[in-house]
C-alpha cells in the first residue's frame, strides 16, 4: 500500500506521483529534477522554460525542449540578448516552440537583465544560490498533502520581487518556485521517492557558489 502520492513504476521502484509512465517524464524525474544546478546556462535554460509552461503542463514543454534549445541559442543568455525585432518574428514561425510573443520577448529580455545580473553579482548561480531556504524554512517531513501547498512560498515572491525590480518578466512567485524546485534549491521529491535521498546526497555535497 503506497502513500499518497507515490506510485509504483514499471521498473518496480517508487516515485512522485507526477510524472506518470511516460518514459521522457520519468528520465526527467529520475535524473534533473531536484538535483542542484549551478551552470548560468542551464539556470537560464530553467527559468525561461518554466515562463513558457505557464498555463501549459510541464510534459508539453519538456516535450519540446530540444526545440527551445535549437530555438534560443541553447540559452546562451548573452547572443539571446541581441536578438531583436526581426528574430522575435521569426521565432512566431517556428512550430516547434511554443508561439507566444509575449514569453518569447521575455526570453530576449530576460537574457539582457541575465548580463546585468552576471555583471553585478559574478553569476547568476551566485544570485539565485544565495535565497537558499534555511532548514527551518522547509517542511520536517514532505508528504503529499504537504507539498501539494507548496506552490510559492516567501522565499519564492522574495526572489520574484527582486528579479521584477531588477526588470525581469514572466517570474511570478509560482514560477519562480517551479524553478526552485527545478535547480534542486529546494528538495520536494517526496517521502518514500527512490531519488529524494540521491538528491540530498547531492545537495549535501554541493559546494555552494554563494559561499
């Protein structure tokens, strides 16, 4: 008898309930999601993707990440920043993306105010790093009913407020959190998951660039 939330895949072992049985969903629980991240790059790559899946399900973008990549430069946040008018309608042609002009200009935005941020604080895994909840910030135990309220927390709108005042668009407080979850900042693989321990192993382990 599982815990809510948990399921059982069909290699036996398990898992969060959320990524189903579909294989690409499973690769990306099994293998990124909650395990820190401290390339510019990909923390890029991250934010940006989690502003497209805006009223999207993450398997829809996951889906087309390639094409995100293939798209954007592979996030290299500083060519993106001189992208301009003519890429962005160029980027409305592309079916492999998802075609919202407005989260595509944010892409283009937020790769510029990325430069600034890199220039002022040495990189943006120094930035980012450094809201790191504390101990006492995070849940003694994460079970389903817990993490399911979950979806922004005072760390997350603190770290929102501040990119939005730095000019940063499309990073609400719940997407925001999203990234967190993403980056491996927080750890919310549930209790009873086959991969929560192996992502704390590798947060334990994570010499932190704030530091």
């Amino acid at each position: 008898m599982f815990e809510a939330g948990l399921i059982e895949g069909e290699d036996g072992k398990t898992r969060c309930w959320w990524p189903g049985k579909d294989p690409l969903y499973v690769a990306y629980h099994d293998r990124e999601w909650g395990r820190p991240v401290t390339d510019d790059r990909r923390l890029f790559e991250k934010i940006c993707l989690e502003g497209f899946q805006a009223g999207l399900s993450w398997l829809t973008i996951l889906r087309k990440r390639e094409n995100f990549r293939a798209a954007f430069l592979d996030f290299d946040f500083r060519a993106i920043a001189r992208l301009g008018d003519e890429d962005v309608e160029r980027l409305l042609q592309d079916k492999g993306i998802v075609r919202h002009r407005g989260k595509i200009r944010s892409v283009i935005n937020n790769a510029a105010r990325a430069v600034e941020l890199v220039e002022k604080e040495g990189s943006l895994a120094r930035y980012f790093w450094r809201f790191e909840p504390g101990t006492d910030e995070r849940p003694k135990r994460l079970d389903h009913a817990t993490a399911m309220t979950l979806g922004k927390t005072d760390r997350s709108t603190e770290i929102s407020k501040d990119l939005k005042r730095r000019g940063w668009s499309f990073v609400g407080p719940t997407t925001v959190y999203a990234f967190m979850q993403a980056m491996g900042m927080v750890n919310d693989h549930l209790e009873g998951c086959c991969i929560r321990q192996e992502c704390e192993t590798a947060r334990h382990a994570l010499v932190r660039p704030c530091r």
